[in-house]
C-alpha cells in the first residue's frame, strides 16, 4: 500500500526531529526534508504528548519533582537531545567568538565548552523548577504548547533568516533552500489544531479562562524571544545556522513555560 505523500512528509519529520522509529520512507528525495518543515509543530506536539504521558504516570507513584525529572529525561531521550545539542553549540559560538567566522568554527567543534556547559545546566535547571511549579491542571496542555510553539518559532528564522554556513560544511541546507510565508503559516496552524484537545475538559470555567491567559501569553513570549533572537543572530551572524535553531526552539520554550507559569499564578 502507498504512503499519502503528506503522512511520508509528516514521517520524514519525525525522523528528522527525534529518534522514534517509522517506517522505511520508499522514494526518499532530498527535497522532502524542506517540504517536511511544514510538521515540525506537529512533531513538537506528538514529543509534548509523549512527555504529558510520561509525566501522569510517574505523578501517580512519585513525588512531582521526580516525574517532571523523568519526563525531562524521557524528551531527551526521545529528541536525542537534538536541540540542546544545539543551544550548546550556540552558547559556545555566540559566547567565545569574536567574529563570525570565529564564531561558525566553534560551533561546529562537537566538544562543549564552559559557555555550552554553563548555558545548558541553566536552560535544564530552570526548565525544571518551571515545570515542577506549574498547576496539575494546566499542566499538560502548557507543555504540549510550550513544545509546538517553539518549534514553530524556530521555523519562522527558516523562512525570515539566510542560512550562513558555507558549502559542504551546510548539514542543515536543505531546510534552507525554501520555507514560504504560507508553509510556515500553514504548520503554526497545524500546530494549533495539535494544541487544541489538551485545552479540553479542565474542572471548571475557571480553570479553562485561566488556561487560556496563559496559553495566550506563552504564545507572545516565544514569539517576542524568537524575533529578538532572530535580529540579535542577523546582526550577529548575518542569518542562522542550525545550532541557532535549536537555541531558539530551546529558549523559546523555556519562555512560554516561565511566563505561562507566571500568569497561573494566583
């Protein structure tokens, strides 16, 4: 039986964001790894999901700090740490060089360094402490968000940004060669319709209003981070590379937790 073309594309995400197993893709071209970038969102929200299921089993035989834990190692594991591998290398590049040039060199060395190490113990320590303070019942639908909309916001320096590493040292390329206005707009609407079940179903009219203020600010958040991170990098290093999306995705994220955590609180 044939593969619809959009589930191969929506495969072909899934294998490039994370190690979940999928079917053998038949008739791969390069190219659907760009038309793919339409599903990161919907990745995002199945690897939220993932993390929501972890984390509700764990919460019913374990304090709440330990299931956060283990539901923080179960993304990694999931994701392969991909995009903190990245916000490591970014930490390292935009902090330990001058130029540009300096700057590219050193995130492509796959040793971390003491700005990657510092930034990466901060990014999962805050990570942490945010998720562990979030409410029970707003939980899994703010870390469902928290993921979808950082991968979108990550998507949009594809579309917004140039790619800067040259030639054959360009792994993330062929992301690069065309993200549109409309695929871009189309997969945070995806990503939407992915977020939309977990606001469903809450206790109480007030519990849902709630929700919804705190969805609605993580939203502005990772958005208001992504373009100041997507300016700072243009100026910084005339476009992106794809260690700067995975920090962008990352801090991204961690800004919708914190602020969705802010407004929840009473």
């Amino acid at each position: 039986m044939t593969i619809p073309r959009q589930v191969s594309l929506f495969m072909v995400a899934t294998q490039f964001l994370t190690r979940l197993p999928v079917p053998a893709i038949a008739g791969f071209q390069p190219v659907w790894l760009t038309e793919s970038a339409r599903y990161f969102p919907l990745v995002g929200a199945l690897v939220g999901s993932i993390n929501v299921a972890v984390w509700w089993l764990c919460r019913h035989a374990l304090p709440g700090t330990v299931a956060v834990g283990l539901m923080m190692a179960t993304s990694l594991l999931v994701t392969g740490a991909f995009h903190e591998d990245g916000f490591a290398d970014a930490c390292d590049g935009l902090g330990g060089g001058v130029t540009t040039e300096q700057s590219l060199a050193i995130m492509k060395d796959s040793r971390i360094g003491a700005y990657g190490a510092i930034g990466i113990v901060m990014l999962l320590g805050l990570k942490w402490v945010t998720l562990v303070a979030l409410p029970v019942t707003e939980f899994a639908a703010i870390v469902v968000a928290a993921h979808t909309v950082s991968r979108w916001c990550s998507l949009g320096l594809i579309w917004g940004l140039d790619y800067v590493r040259p030639g054959p040292e360009a792994k993330s390329k062929p992301l690069a060669d065309s993200l549109s206005g409309p695929d871009w707009m189309l997969s945070g609407l995806l990503g939407a319709l992915a977020i939309l079940p977990w606001t469903l179903g809450l206790i109480s009219a007030a519990d849902q209003a709630l929700l919804e203020r705190a969805l609605g600010a993580g939203l502005v958040a990772a958005i208001g981070v992504a373009l100041v991170g997507a300016l700072y990098l243009k100026q910084r290093l005339g476009g992106y590379t794809g260690d700067c999306l995975g920090a962008v995705q990352q801090v991204a994220e961690l800004s919708f937790l914190v602020v969705a955590l802010a407004v929840s609180l009473p």
